[in-house]
C-alpha cells in the first residue's frame, strides 16, 4: 500500500519558525517533524510514499533524497502551482493505481494506521477520514456520523455559535483510487471543502473512524511549545536520536562530542545534541537542545527548545521559549514565558523580552532593552482579532491608535487600489479620535475614503447598498462597556462582514504584508454631507404617508443620546406624528452621554407614555438598530413578544412572501404565516445569516428576538428608525391597541437559560448532544434544536462568550420548564463526563 505525504504548505499561522525552513521540516526533539510522520508509516508496513511538495521543496528534497537511508521509497510531485490538498494528490494520480493513504507532513500522532485501513476494507468505503476528539475544534472541519459511521455531515472551521461536535477530522484518509476520477484536473481542488462534501451529497461510501491514541496540529507556536509539553508529559512516545544516559531519576539523552561539565543541575527529561557544550553550573529542565550549541555557566532553562548552532551567555533565565538556529542570547538576558526567537537573531546583554513577544529572523536587540511588542511582521494581540464581523477592546488600551492604524493598513490592503470606502462613527469622543486613525491606515493603502462623520449606523448601510464604495466601516462605544469600541466591517451591500473576509484582514494584519501607496498616490478623505436627506427620501417612500398623518399618533420616544434624535423626529413629524423626544441631544464636542441603565430608562417611560396618553413608546438603542416598543397603557413588550406582534401586523397587511427569522424564535411565527399562506425561512442566529435572508428578493420581513427588524422592501437591514415608523404604521392600519393584537398571537410559552461552558468543553457538549439526538428529529441550522412534535428545544454555543444556551418551547409553562430543565441537567452532566 502506498501514501500520499502531504508536505506543501507555506506555514504561515506559525512563523516566524518557518521563516527559512518548510513547515514539515521544524525540528521535533532534534529531527524534522515529517521524519517522524515517515516512521509512523514504515511502523505500518507503508514504505512506498509519494511526498507532495510546493514551498522551498529542495529542503526537503535535500534530507530525505530517495528514502533509502530512512528504509523507504519515495517519490517527489511538484505542482507548478497552488492546487488545494485533492488537486496537489490529482497531480501524482500516475503514481496512485491501488488503495492508498493521505497524511499531512506535519502532524504529531501516534494512530494506529492498520486500525483505520482495516476499518476502510471492511466498510467497503470508498473513502474514509480520520476522525478524533478535540477540545477547541474552530480551526479543524467538525464532522458527524451516523451509528454505522457513515458521514453524515461537515462543517468547515466553524465559529463557536456553529459548534456542533468536538469530532473532527485529522487529515489522515484512506482512499481508493477511483476516487480520483472526482477530482478535476488542474484546477484548485480540497478535500474537505470540495471533494468530500460532493460525495456526502451524492451519497456515495464515506465513512468517518474514530482513531484512539494521540493527535496534534502542530499548527502555530502555541501548538509546537505545547506538543513539547505533551512528549515531556509522557502523553506520546517519540523517537529521540541522541541515547539515554544512565542517571538515577533522569531521563537525560545525550548526544555525541558533548560537554557536559555538571550534569547534576539537570531535571526532568533533557536533550543535548551532538556536539554541544554545557559549560559550568547550570539549572535546565524538561528542555531540548540542539546541535552545536553552547550554554554558558548560570543559565536557566525550563521547558525550552533551543534549534542548532545557538549560543546562550551567563546567566541567562529562558522559560517556556523557542530558540531558532544561529541564535544569540546575551548575559542576563531574561526570556519570559512564550517568547519566540527567529534565526539568526542578536539579543544583547541584561536585555528582557517580555511574554509571547515575537522576534522576526536577523534583528539585533540593544543590551538593556525591554521588549514587549513583537519586532517586525505583526504584534499579535489576542489569538483572533474579529468577534463575528466587529472587533472590539478598551479605547486607548487594546484598540490604541497604533494598533487601530495598522488595523486600517490591514483593511485597505484587502481592497483595490483606488477604490472608495463609506466610514461613520457615533458621538463618543474616542470613537472619533480612532476613526482618524483607522483612516489613515486606509488612505496609506492607496483606498479613497467617503467620510459621513457622526451618523447613526443604519444610515451608513443604506448608503452603502447604492453604489460607489466597495465596503464600510463604523465605529461605537460599547454597549456593555463604556470603555469599550466597536469597529464594524461592512461589506459593498452594507452587511455585516463574512468569516471569510474578516479572516483576509486577519492574515494580513499578522503577516504585516500590507500595501504600501506610492507617495503621490495615497488614498483621499471626502465628506459627504447630503445622505441623511438621501435616506429621507427613500425612508418616505417605503411608508403609508397617508395612514400616518390620518392616525395622528402620538408617540414617546428614548432616543439615549443616539446621533438618530437629530433625524428622527423631523421625519416622523413629517408623517404627521407628534413626537415627545427624550434624551434627544448630543453634544459632539464633550462626546456622547452615558447610555442610561435600560431598565430604569424604561420604567421611565412607561410612567410618561401613560401619563400622556400617548398611543406608543419607544426605547430606541444607542445604535438606532434595535427598539422596546411600549403600547398606550405604558406595558413594555419583552422581544419574543414583539417579534410575534410585528409578524401579526404584518401578515395583516395582506403581502405575500417570506418572513425570515432566527433558529431559536418561536415556532408560533411559523403558525401565523401558515394562516396568511407565507412561508417562514430559519436562519442562523448571527447577523450576517440574518442579512443575507432579508436580501433574498422573496423576503419581506426579517426579526430577531431581541427587537431587531429589517423591512427588505426599504432596506435589507436592522434600522431602528425605521422600524418605529413603520410599527406606528402598522398599529394605525390595525386600529386596535398593540394589546389586543398581541393577544390573538397563537399561544406558547418560550423560556431560555445560559450554561457556563469553557470554550474547550464546547465542541464536546454539542457531540454528546449530537449523540443524544441521534434518534430523534434534529435539526442542525445552528446549535442543535430537537423536536419533540409541537415542543422544541435548542442548545447552541455562545459565539463570543463561554456560554451555552438552552431554549426551549412548549404550550404550557410546565412542559417548557420540563424541557429547559431536562436538558439543563444533560448539559451540565456533560461538562462534569468532560471535564
């Protein structure tokens, strides 16, 4: 049997360890990490490997030559260019006549390969994947299987409010070689995005085995220090060239020619490479050195990884680092837990690097110096910048102005040169001073930027759904955190950004790769000032002028010192409303007030709206997107509530489609539309699914439960403004109290609750709730929502926070409850077989 060793990619989540080497080519204890892969295979009588190459292939090439002395054959495939994992394996179809086995180059696992071709032949699969359990399962592809293993579904890198299982697959198949008649040739091609999804839907043998034993993707620098701590730990056994010395209560390796002048002050498990020195008194422990090296007397090492050729001075504490090649560490120097050093790199004397700094190949660091930024190509900052389409952090201490400068260098790069963004910012005087920042990054990339200065968001997006710019950007305190900002992405159509193309900005952003404007062509700031009346006209089109001004409401509203209190009320008063605005000020020059508490800003409101006499209250948010809508008597309707009723006023009006809503909203929507002849059309809880429903053409509603509405016909997004008018418009054609209205919703009760849950155990609950509905109807849109006839419930990851929800819907508040709390008590049963 042959495999198929893949071995091309460029390594770029993990330098700058890859800088001068191939990512299979990092050294694990001393030798290549594909050496290791070799071993695994030969262990299981595959000595015929066909080795895919791409980046720096000759290194490669150059170590292993025909196989001969590792006791293999192998032969070289070299695409000409990039062809996904399946396109790369089409290209050495030649070679592939009988079954055979695919393996990344740079996986650390001690499988047992036999088991996984055993359990291929006696499937009679046509492919089968690998699969194991992992705790943090956002970087792989989740997969689910049936009770006989069959696949039954994917999920590429899913975010945490995806989850669905912490299964996933290794990259290790086993494949016969029909199978690569599925794969086209000379185009770019995957295996877990392209190919295997194919065969699910064509329902052809894919299987999926759960191999036991031990898996790593040594794919970034955390996960290469950690595969250290897991061989020291005894979790897997690995090969180690050097020989064991015979020391009591040690397992010390020791290669040839080395000095060791007091081997006493050595702990744990430690690794010399040949001809190395270790001179004088020293303390290291669970370590790995290199050939060629040489430690001075008073080091201290613990748990570090020192390349070849590398030279640490007196006195020099390193903990928790790696050392790459050709590497100076100067006397004193102290290396705090994390720290990364590239080849070829000085680090003077007394110096300090502080934790999980990065220092980029041949820089030079002056003695004394404290480094606590990384050096060159990207200052990591927290391990993924984007919270779905937005990133957030303190003003001035995560988001400071450099860093929201590099962030828009990052940005501009992603688009074309010459091309114009559409940017905005609510009143808060820090939004404002970093907005000048991110600009800047932009304009410094060769991107015109259109700038509508202070404006409330959903003006931004329907401006951005006309023509002219290729995205947007908005930036906002936060509404949980006054120190907090918001920087939201938006796309040419004024949605919200997709994973994808927050990712572009991420690589980016890491990579430091940016765009660089000539000095006679950086991008151009123009103000734009006349879209507010733009919207205006557009906002009146969309409305029932005449119904309004004949109902003549009035209406109350909260407008929390939102940019929106300036545009608002001229429109409503337009239609004929009279509007009692409180809170309706903004005072650009000291920044935005403080959003008051919401609940003792609408215990306010509701005395006020009902002392008026006024038919409607409204609490709109400072981001003028979502509202709490108060009918006459002052009652505040909670979100479920007001999604029902906007749906029963609408279906009232008489037009036919389709009204677009969350996974978790109550199935009575669905109830009500059926009555009227609309269809319902369930989507996942994030923003961007939610937008991309209310852009379909067919779509003529979109709601969330949180008070969030989106009318297509005006536009395909959240806008508050909008939605207040249009409630007014709605209860004026209905001619009865919002009350009574909401009292001819189907009857059910929705209950939710929120389990704490660490981000690691997620993807596992989901698998145990994966298990636990395998025989019973499930529905796998987002989270994992199980119906049991007129009853749901629905247990879905928290995207951004270590939390899982629970939602549940009955008819009566007993059957509910029964529900919420049963799977409550799974849930947590879960966390505790988990933990």
């Amino acid at each position: 049997m042959k495999a198929v060793i893949m071995a091309g990619g460029f390594g770029t989540r993990i330098q700058p360890l890859t800088s001068s080497i191939p990512k299979p080519m990092i050294p694990l204890f001393n030798r290549p990490i594909m050496l290791h892969i070799v071993e695994l295979l030969k262990k299981h009588d595959i000595t015929d490997l066909v080795m895919l190459l791409y980046h720096q292939p000759f290194v490669i090439k150059n170590f292993f030559r025909d196989g001969a002395d590792f006791g293999v054959k192998i032969t070289y495939v070299t695409p000409l260019q990039d062809m996904g994992t399946a396109g790369a394996v089409k290209a050495a179809e030649k070679y592939l006549d009988e079954r055979f086995l695919v393996i990344s180059g740079d996986l650390l696992t001690d499988f047992n390969l036999k088991k996984v071709i055993d359990f291929h032949v006696d499937s009679k699969a046509k492919a089968t994947i690998t699969l194991t359990s992992v705790k943090d399962p956002l970087q792989f592809g989740v997969v689910i299987t049936d009770k006989e293993k069959r696949i039954t579904q994917f999920l590429e890198k899913p975010g945490w409010g995806e989850v669905i299982s912490d299964t996933i697959n290794t990259g290790i198949y086993v494949l016969e070689p029909e199978i690569l008649a599925s794969i086209p040739d000379g185009e770019n091609f995957d295996f877990s995005q392209d190919l295997f999804p194919a065969m699910l839907k064509n329902r052809e043998a894919l299987f999926g085995y759960p191999a036991k034993g031990y898996w790593r993707d040594i794919g970034n620098t955390d996960s290469y220090r950690e595969a250290y701590h897991d061989i020291f730990k005894g979790r897997i056994n690995l090969k180690i060239d050097e020989p064991k010395q015979d020391f009591l209560g040690k397992d010390l390796r020791i290669g040839a020619d080395v000095t060791l002048e007091y081997p006493t002050g050595l702990e744990g498990t430690v690794v010399i490479g040949d001809n190395t020195q270790v001179l004088g008194d020293v303390r290291i422990k669970d370590s790995v050195i290199g050939r060629n090296c040489t430690i001075e007397a008073g080091v201290k090492l613990n748990r570090c990884v020192l390349w070849d050729n590398s030279y640490v001075k007196k006195g020099a504490r390193i903990t928790d680092s790696v050392i790459c090649s050709n590497v100076r560490v100067g006397q004193g120097a102290v290396l705090e837990e994390g720290v990364i050093v590239a080849d070829e790199t000085s680090i003077g004397d007394e110096a300090v690097i502080k934790s999980d700094v990065k220092i980029w190949p041949r820089k030079m660091i002056e003695a004394g110096a404290t480094v606590t930024a990384n050096l060159i190509w990207g200052e990591k900052w927290k391990k993924a910048l984007f919270e779905g389409a937005m990133i957030k952090g303190l003003s001035n201490v995560e988001l400071t102005p450099e860093f929201v400068a590099k962030l828009g260098c990052a940005y501009g790069t992603t688009l074309p040169k010459g091309s114009y963004v559409l940017g905005g910012r609510d009143c808060n005087l820090s939004s404002r001073m970093l907005k000048r920042c991110f600009v800047g990054g932009i304009l410094s990339a060769g991107v015109n930027v259109r700038d509508m200065k202070m404006t409330p968001l959903p003006i931004l997006r329907y401006k951005l759904k006309t023509f002219g710019e290729v995205g947007g950007f908005y930036l906002r305190q936060a509404l949980d955190d006054p120190a907090a900002l918001e920087i939201v992405f938006l796309d040419g159509d004024g949605l919200d950004f997709s994973s994808g193309m927050a990712k572009n900005v991420e690589r980016i952003y890491y990579k430091e790769n940016f765009r660089r404007a000539h000095h006679s062509e950086p991008g151009a700031i123009i103000e734009i000032n006349n879209v507010v009346e733009f919207y205006r006209e557009g906002f009146l089109r969309a409305i029932d002028k005449e119904a309004l001004k004949k109902a003549a409401w009035t209406v109350v509203v909260d407008f929390n010192f939102s940019p929106a209190s300036q545009i608002l009320p001229l429109i409503l008063n337009e239609l004929g409303c009279n509007v009692i605005a409180l809170n309706a000020y903004v005072d650009e020059g000291r920044g935005s007030k403080k959003a008051l508490d919401k609940q003792a800003g609408l215990n306010r409101l509701s005395k006020i709206v009902a002392s008026l006499g006024a038919q409607a209250g409204f609490w709109l948010d400072p981001t003028a997107e979502a509202l709490v809508l108060l009918d006459g008597s002052g009652r505040i309707f909670d979100g479920v509530e007001l999604l029902s009723l906007v749906t029963a006023l609408f279906l009232r009006t008489g037009q036919k489609g389709v009204i677009a809503v969350p996974v978790h909203a109550p199935s009575t929507i669905e109830q009500m539309a059926n009555q009227k002849r609309c269809q319902v059309t369930r989507t996942k809880s994030s923003d961007r699914a939610m937008l991309e429903a209310a852009s379909s053409s067919e779509v003529i509603l979109a709601g969330t439960i949180d008070g969030r509405f989106a009318f297509p016909r005006f536009q395909a997004s959240f806008d508050g403004m909008f939605a207040i008018a249009k409630l007014v418009e709605l209860g004026a054609a209905g001619a009865i109290p919002f009350s009574s209205a909401l009292a001819e919703v189907p009857a059910s009760v929705f209950l939710q609750t929120s389990v704490p849950c660490a981000w690691e155990m997620k993807g596992g609950i989901m698998r145990k709730m994966s298990e636990d509905s395998l025989d019973k109807e499930a529905t796998f849109i987002d989270g994992i929502k199980v119906h049991f006839g007129d009853e749901w419930v629905l247990v879905l990851p928290d995207q951004h926070t270590p939390y899982a929800h629970i939602v549940a819907e009955a008819k009566d508040q007993k059957a509910a409850q029964r529900l919420l709390s049963e799977y409550q008590k799974k849930v947590e049963g879960w966390k505790k077989e988990l933990e």
